[in-house]
C-alpha cells in the first residue's frame, strides 16, 4: 500500500531553532551599545517591548558584491518609476516575506530581556534567580494572639469565660466519675463548694450536699491558668518601593547630547528597578543655584544662566527623604547630573554625607560633558569630581572607555562620567555590577 | 485522518497513476506518508525527511513555522523526494482536496525525476535519505564526545564551501594520482615527440625547452592539486593539513554527499514545479470530470492552486512562471510558432494569428523536461513576447535617509530581465573559485583563485568564508580576486587570528 501513516515527529527542528535565536542572542549582545542608546527606544513610554530588526543569521560562503541597494525580479502592472512600497526604517516591522529582503525579521524583544542579556553580557544571575526587594516596616501595633498572662486591661473576657466554662464540665465530669452519682447531685456539690473540686468531694462524703437546685446550671469557674490576655504585637508589611530623585544641573549651555545621555541613562534606571520593586517612583529635581522639584519635560528641557549650587539639589533631597521617601520604607536611589561645576563643594559633599548617613541606597553622580576631550582623565578633573575623589576617597578605574570613581567598601557613591553615546551600556553595568543596586 | 478518507484516498490515488500514464508521465511505486505539519515543515528545512542537527535547519524550521502558523499561508504543500523509491508527504490536517492535489502534483515530480538527465544523476548518488538518517545518528554520539560546539564548527565550516564543485554537474572529480599520472604521460609525450619524429619541419628543439619541460615534469611530481579544482570541500577532505580526525572527514563528506545530490534539484528548480504544476491542474480536472472529487472539493482545489500560482510583486514565483512557460511551450510548438520563418516574420498581426497545425507541443515539452536545465530553458523560452506576457520586470530597494528603503520597479527591458534570469540560474549564484595550490609557500598554505566572470566578490563574505575553511584546514588560506573593475588584484588570506 502506497499511503502510509507516520511515524512519530522528532522535535529536532525546535531544537535546533533554539540554538539559531542562541546564536542571535550573541549578536544582540554585541549590539547591545547601540541598542540601549537608541533614542527611539529611550523616549518611549509605557510599552514594554521593543523592537528591534535583527538579521536571520546565515553562512559566510564567497558571493558576488552587490550594491549597498537590493534588486530582483517581480511580476505584475507597472512601469519603471513606479513604487511598489516603502521599508521604514526604525520601528515599524515589516511582514515577513511579503516586501523584499526577507532576511530581515523584525524581532521582538521585551526591556526585561534587554535587562537580562545585559546581566548575562555581565556574567550576573537572572533575573528569575532573583527575589523582589521588600522591605519589612513597622507600621504601629495591632491585637495580635491570645496569651495567658498580661495585664489587667488587656483581660479577654469571652475567652476567659470560655475557658471558665470548660473548667466547670471538666469538674462535673470528674467529680461523677470519682463519686459515681447524678449530676444533679455533683453540680449542687459543686456550686455549694464554689467551684472548688477538694470541698466538692468532701461535702459528697459528708452527704451534706443541699440539693437546692433541680437542673444544671453551668457557671464558669476561674483558675489562675484560665485567665486569657490579648496580646499586642508590632504590626509589620512587606513593601517594595523605591524612588529615583533624579537631580540635574541646568545652568549653563543646553545640548541635546547632554539631554540624551542624561536621558538614556535615567531611562534603563529606571526599567531597571522596576524589574526589582514593585512599585518605582521617580522625582525631577532642577537646580542652578537653588533647586526646585520640577516636571519629567520641564526637567529635560529648562535651561537657566548664572551660577550652580550642587549642593541645593542634595539639599532639597535630603527633605524630600525626609517629607515624603523615609529610607526604612523606600529605597532610594539619588542621581544627579551636572557638568561638574559647582559653586560650593564644601556644601555639596556635606550634604552627600547626610544622604549616605539616612541610608539612602546608592547616590550615583554622573557627570556629563559630552564636548570634553579624552585626556580628561591624566589631565585636570572637573572640580567637583576632583573633590569626590578627595572627600569620599573614591577608587577610579575605566571601564570600556568610561571614566568611573567609586565608593570603597560599603560607600554607596558611584560617580561616572559620560561623554558619548558608546557609555551608556558601561555606565549602567557599573551600577548593575556588585549588586550596588540591591543594598 | 478517518479511515474512509484514507481509503478513499488510496482508491484516488491509484487512478491517478493511470490517469498520469494515459499522459504519458513515467510512473513507479511512490510512499505517500500522512503525517504531521510539523514534520513536514522539518522536512523542509531539513532538505531529507531525516537529516542531522544544525542551527541553519533550526532557522528554516522557525521561519516556515512562523509563516505557516501566523500567516496561514505557506501551509506545508508538499514534499517529495527524488529516492529510489519517492517518498513525499500528505498532511493529516490539510483539507482532503489539498491531499488530493499533493498527490496529483507529485505525479508531476515524479516523471520529472524519472526523466530529467540531471535528476537521474542526482539519484545516482547511494541511498542519500539512509545516509542522512543514519548521519544524524553518528553526528549526535560526536556531539556527546567532541563537544556541540565542535562538532557545529566543522559542520559551519563544511556547510560554508558546500555548493562549490565543477560547474559541469557530470562531470567526476578523478582522484590526484590518476590526474598526475596523465600530466606527467602528457609532457612525457612532448619530450619523447622530440626525440622519434623525424621530420624535415622538425624545429630543433632548445636546450630551454627542453630543461622547461624538465621543470614543469619535476613540479608535476609534487604539486598539489596536478590542476586546479573546483572541489574545495573533497581537496579539503583528502589533503587538509590540520590533519583532520576521522569524524571530521566523516562529517564534511556527509555535507559533500548531500550537496551533490541536491545540487541537480537546484539546477532545475524551476521546470521541476513548473512541470508539476502543469501536469496537476490536467489531473485535478479529470478527476473532477471523472465525477471522483465533488464540485466543492474541485472548488477548494482551485482555490489552493490560485494561491500558488498567485503573481509575486517581488519575488519569482517559479510554480506560476514555469506553469506559464510549458503552456507556452506548447502552445508555439502546437501551432509551429517556431524556427526561421516564424522569428524572421516582422508583421504582429502575423505573428498573433500564426499557426501551422504542428501539433508539436507535447513532443516539445516532453523533451524540455527530459534534457533542460532552468538556464537552458531560460535562455531558449524565455523569448521578449513571453516576458512581456508575464509581466515580468525588475525591482531595486533604494535606501533614502534615515533608513527607509523605497523599493520600485526599475526595469521592463526583456534582453535585461533575460540577463539577470540567465546570472541567478548560472551555477545557483556561486562564483566560480579552485584550488590552485595546496602547498603554497611551501607551508601547506592553502591558495583559492575567484575565477573572475566579471563581478567582483564581496569582501566581507571573503573573509569570513575563509575563516570557517581555515577551521578545516587549521593552516593559512588565500584568496586571489579581482577589485573594482580593474585589473587589480587582490588577496585576501586568514591565518587564524582575527583582525
């Protein structure tokens, strides 16, 4: 018979399709630079995936040159000049097989797979190998249990009743058992005795028990041991809550490489922690020589001229913490941009110190100077930067091409110094790296 | 699939075998496997129903699964394979009409493979589907012992090279002694000739040449390859210098193997599907007119083979361009629109009402399909009036900034279409590259010449192909090309670290 029914299916092609999106991956994390500093990407809001065109990868093999434009053949109306269709450049997938140059499938790719690639790039666990940050806050004091001593006020009397009644039937029980007579008999016993087993008894053997009543009445009868107290506990819950007080300096030129650093690096920030608490809020700080708290566009936008005061954003800081972000309920997270001018350094650093002191998780300084040269690091350090280092006596290291000074040992203070675009990844791998964002 | 569809089926089937012998179509015992989707777009990907693991079949398999499973088209049609004994694929869930056509369809291969000189060739190979499935076997034990990794850097390395070979598909690569024997015997002859001929027009020969044919003899007895070839993959295989583990060779020749018996399915991709198509469409109407599939199964069919046969803005679409090309065919053999007098013959209105009463239209397709390859039948059919007639142009995807690409139709010129139709179905595209010397420098490097057909190579390809042969023959390998339309010659060379 010529029609045969199959055998079973092997698997073997989603196997092996696994590997080729492995492969993928690779050529996404050697991507990555461009992909996190993509600007259609960082100024998105809401939506949590991104997508990202991504070759389907081939086999090198020898072919012949063809121009930088792809060309074949179609059928169907037409003359030449006349256009078939358009390839957007960004953003907008086209449908697969449909338009020419198939090879490209748009690939989705979720921010959270972003953050993990990056983890992976970084050699850190993934994120499912991770709990959400709580952190455990008292929040006054409830009735909690029942306990069997305590003070007077805090007596509960149904309980105690309870238990008083349960020591009567008790005593009714054993006191029949013992003397092997009626009930009614052992409850006048009892009641004469005043709930006391010992006279009880012996008021039975006397035979000098009144039967003054003819049914039982239960009554409770109290002992030390059957006092029941409430107890008051600590009332406690679990929150993951953390704040971003984003802080920058807005004297001096406006570019919009300064805006877009500032931006891209706040922005992976925050899709960051929110990977990790449940609930991420972020303030606007704006300051030239005072500090305001401003809006998400006017904190990108306004410029102002004059003179710069860091220490008036730290300031104001330290009383949103205090007002709104208290440090055992929140964790917080202060980043503050600036072009490493600043009036009063003195100031600046003493109110650092009293944001690491209310034990902020991490203040991160990053300084931003996209028109400086390259030998900024042999030469002279910007002023402020200058006085981090002496102050706080900060490490400093490069980290592919990034310029980083960092707190030792438990000083949560990272300072980094973007200059280009090709820094974004560093600059957030170093936050990443050391779980500097976990304490 | 229920047993009475199953068996109804059969019946079918059987009487399209006779049916495709009343038309002539050579016919043999076909295994007609139903069976899943899935293993029907695996079998796609995979190139054998059974073949080894590899990340480039894993792609495929994602691709057409994505089409098939979102899209709704690309439903697995059909899978046939030019065996011994074909096997080809039904799918359980595909509507009993499609079942119907894949059968009808498959007739069509199945003569095309039973005639077409190269397909005969093809499956002159050993038992290639056994083969693979017994590959997949020992790649996957190499894999436990050598590490995937490994194992799938060989098999990058073999997959890369794979299509090259001498651009006559007949022709037998003879091993490298029995090729020095007879370099040898030949400039032996020379010597000899001017030793015995004796003749008044006798030059007297130099001592030069003499010494130059004792130099070019004593080069002979050493020089690797005696002459160049065009087999990179089988020199590779015998004379890599790494030196290769026996589960390399084992490896490399499988992807050898497997490209050679393909390589003739390429070559005739087209006529293949065309002739297929051709033929199912007479099949599916007979049936219908035989009363054996209803008026709404005929309608289902129809709607599948519109879908197949749909115009592709910017694709080829082979099984609707082939279709038209043998009803061409066969129309202007029928009516002996063909030969002197008919392409000497200026007047349209001639031309449109010609007809001899040749009645040569089959005749001529059965030949088509027994000895043409696509870029013979291109070049021969593909006349300005069919092009026209098919509407056929040429698009190009213009970059403008920021990264849109605007794709429009560039080209309605016939002689420049027929150009480009004839470059894609010239050796599938691949440029024409030999071993010139396996011993280069005197270091066992590796010398590959472009052999130039006027383009030029892309250079990042190059590289990077030369990088997956260096893994295979673990020695420095070159490149000699040509660059930008001058006579400039380029090297490019690999020694294993990157740059």
């Amino acid at each position: 018979m010529p029609i045969i029914v199959s055998e079973p299916s092997t698997n073997r092609g989603k196997k092996d399709a696994r590997r080729h999106r492995e492969k993928q991956k690779e050529v996404i994390i050697k991507k990555l630079p461009e992909i996190i500093a993509n600007e259609s990407i960082i100024t998105r809001k809401g939506n949590k995936t991104v997508k990202i065109p991504i070759k389907m990868l081939g086999l090198p093999s020898f072919r012949q040159k063809t121009g930088e434009d792809s060309e074949g053949i179609g059928q169907g109306k037409g003359q030449p000049g006349d256009v078939m269709g358009h390839r957007p450049g960004t953003g907008q997938p086209g449908e697969p097989g449909q338009e020419p140059g198939e090879d490209y499938l748009d690939t989705e790719i979720e921010i959270e797979e972003i953050i993990e690639l990056m983890l992976e790039d970084l050699g850190l666990p993934k994120l499912e190998e991770r709990e959400i940050k709580e952190l455990l806050i008292e929040i006054g004091y409830k009735i909690g249990g029942i306990i069997r001593s305590g003070p007077w006020p805090l007596l509960d009397r149904k309980t105690t009743v309870q238990e008083g009644m349960r020591r009567f039937w008790c005593l009714l029980e054993n006191l029949r058992a013992e003397t092997g007579l009626d009930e009614i008999t052992c409850f006048n016993a009892i009641k004469q005795a005043n709930g006391l087993f010992g006279e009880a008894l012996e008021l039975i053997r006397q035979k000098s028990v009144m039967n003054s009543e003819s049914i039982v009445i239960p009554f409770p009868i109290f002992d030390a041991q059957d006092m029941r107290y409430r107890e008051i506990q600590q009332d406690t819950e679990n929150q993951s809550n953390a704040v971003i007080i984003a802080m920058r300096d807005v004297s001096g030129s406006m570019d919009n490489m300064k805006v877009y650093l500032s931006q891209a690096m706040l922005f992976w920030l925050v899709r960051w922690l929110e990977q990790v608490y449940k609930k991420v809020e972020i303030r606007f700080v704006a300051h030239d020589t005072v500090a305001r708290i401003v809006s998400e566009e006017d904190f990108f936008r306004i410029g102002s001229g004059g003179g710069t005061n860091c220490y008036s954003a730290y300031e104001l800081a330290n009383s949103l913490i205090e007002s709104d972000y208290p440090t055992n309920r929140w964790n917080v997270y202060v980043w503050h941009f600036s072009d490493g001018e600043d009036g009063n350094t003195d100031r600046t650093v003493e109110e650092i110190i009293k944001l690491i002191q209310k034990g902020v998780n991490m203040v991160g300084y990053g300084e931003v100077q996209p028109e400086a040269e390259g030998k900024w690091f042999s030469s002279g350090r910007s002023w402020l930067w200058k006085e981090f280092l002496k102050k706080f006596n900060l490490s400093e290291s490069k980290v592919d091409g990034l310029e980083i000074a960092e707190g030792k040992k438990d000083l949560p203070f990272l300072c980094i110094r973007l200059t280009q675009r090709e820094h974004i990844l560093p600059a957030l791998k170093s936050f990443l790296k050391k779980d500097r964002w976990a304490r | 699939m229920k047993q009475q569809d199953i068996d109804r089926l059969i019946t079918l089937e059987q009487r399209m075998k006779e049916i495709a012998q009343e038309y002539g179509l050579m016919t043999t015992e076909i295994d007609f496997e139903i069976t899943t989707a899935q293993r029907v777009l695996e079998g796609m990907s995979y190139g054998f129903p059974i073949n080894f693991s590899h990340w480039t079949f894993g792609r495929d398999y994602e691709k057409y699964r994505t089409i098939y499973e979102h899209t709704g088209s690309g439903i697995p049609y059909e899978q046939v394979w030019n065996f011994e004994r074909p096997k080809a694929f039904l799918v359980e869930t595909n509507p009993f009409a499609l079942n119907v056509l894949v059968i009808a369809h498959v007739y069509g291969h199945i003569d095309f493979f039973l005639a077409n000189r190269y397909l005969c060739h093809g499956r002159s190979f050993s038992d290639i589907a056994k083969e693979a499935r017994n590959a997949s076997k020992r790649f996957q034990d190499y894999e436990e012992r050598y590490g995937a990794k490994e194992v799938e850097a060989i098999i990058d390395a073999g997959m890369s090279i794979k299509w090259h070979r001498n651009s006559d598909p007949f022709f037998e690569e003879p091993d490298e002694e029995t090729v020095r024997e007879e370099l040898i015997r030949i400039e032996r002859a020379k010597l000899e000739r001017f030793d015995n001929i004796e003749s008044k027009f006798k030059k007297l020969e130099t001592p030069e040449e003499i010494a130059q044919i004792e130099r070019r003899l004593e080069k002979l007895s050493t020089k690797t390859p005696p002459e160049p070839t065009y087999d990179i993959l089988k020199y590779i295989i015998n004379k890599s210098p790494k030196p290769l583990k026996p589960w390399m060779v084992d490896v490399l020749t499988v992807i050898r193997n497997q490209a050679r018996s393909l390589a003739p399915n390429m070559k005739t991709k087209g006529l293949d599907e065309g002739w297929a198509t051709y033929w199912h469409v007479r099949i599916m109407r007979r049936l219908f007119e035989e009363g054996l599939i209803t008026p709404e199964e005929h309608g289902i069919f129809n709607n599948f083979h519109a879908g197949v046969t749909r115009e592709s803005r910017a694709g080829f679409n082979w099984y609707r361009i082939f279709l038209s090309l043998f009803e061409d065919i066969k129309e202007r053999w029928d009516r002996g629109r063909f030969g002197r007098d008919y392409e000497e013959e200026q007047s349209a209105q001639k031309r449109k009402h010609w007809d001899t009463g040749a009645g040569l239209g089959d005749k001529k397709i059965f030949e088509v399909r027994s000895f043409y390859s696509d870029r013979m039948a291109v070049e021969e059919f593909f006349t300005d009036d069919f092009i026209r007639q098919e509407e056929l142009y040429i698009w190009a995807g213009l970059s403008g900034n920021n990264g849109e690409i605007t794709y429009m139709i560039t080209e309605d010129d016939p002689s420049e279409i027929r150009k480009m139709l004839k470059e894609n179905f010239t050796h599938y595209g691949i440029p024409l590259i030999r071993v010139e010397n396996g011993n280069h420098n005197g270091q066992n490097h590796l010398m590959l010449r472009h052999i130039d057909n006027g383009y030029e190579l892309d250079s990042r390809y190059a590289i990077a192909t030369l990088e997956k042969i260096h893994k295979i023959w673990g020695k420095k390998v070159f490149l000699i090309t040509r660059a930008n339309d001058k006579n400039e010659t380029l090297t490019y060379d690999y020694d294993g670290k990157s740059k």
